[in-house]
C-alpha cells in the first residue's frame, strides 16, 4: 500500500470515529433543554451529516481505485509485475547510492 492509500484509509478511519461520536454526543444532549442547547443541537446534526457525506465520498473513491488497480493487475500480470520489479530495481538503486 503506497503512503497515499494509508493516509486515505486513516481519513476514512477517522472520520468514522468522529461520525460514531458525534452520533453518541448528540443523542447524550438530547435531555438538554434552552436555545443554546438546540442550537448546539442544529449545528452538531450538520456537521455530522457532512461528516457522512464526506466519509461516503471517500469510500466510494477508495472502492472505485482498488477495483480500477485490481483490473490492470488482472489484465496485465506480466506487465504488472515488469512495472513491480522495475520500480523496486529503481528505488534500490536511489536508496544505494550516495
């Protein structure tokens, strides 16, 4: 996995804590009574609901990328692991020299 997908998949990660907290949070408030309380209210129900949207727009990208690279790799193997190999041979190399 590059640093790119990690960095992708902890994203999605954490915003499924914050939308699992927010959720807790605001059933929690749900006893509290007054204008600031239903205003704190409004305003954590909408960002939760774009922590939503924006989790599932991650997801659906992430899915739609592996699909994409299990493809190539499925239709390609040969050449796959050519572009594996040559990479690595690269990065060696780089990494070797001073």
């Amino acid at each position: 996995m590059s640093a790119n997908e990690l960095n992708a998949e902890q994203l999605v990660t954490d915003l499924k804590c914050v939308v699992r907290d927010s959720e807790e949070l605001l059933q929690a408030s749900a006893g509290a009574v007054g204008a600031e309380a239903d205003s704190l209210r409004k305003r954590l129900s909408e960002t939760l609901a774009a922590a939503k949207a924006t989790y599932r727009h991650f997801e659906d990208g992430a899915l739609d990328g592996v699909k994409a690279a299990d493809k190539v790799i499925r239709d390609h193997p040969y050449h796959s692991v050519a572009v594996a190999f040559g990479v690595g041979l690269l990065l060696g190399v780089l990494v070797v020299r001073k």
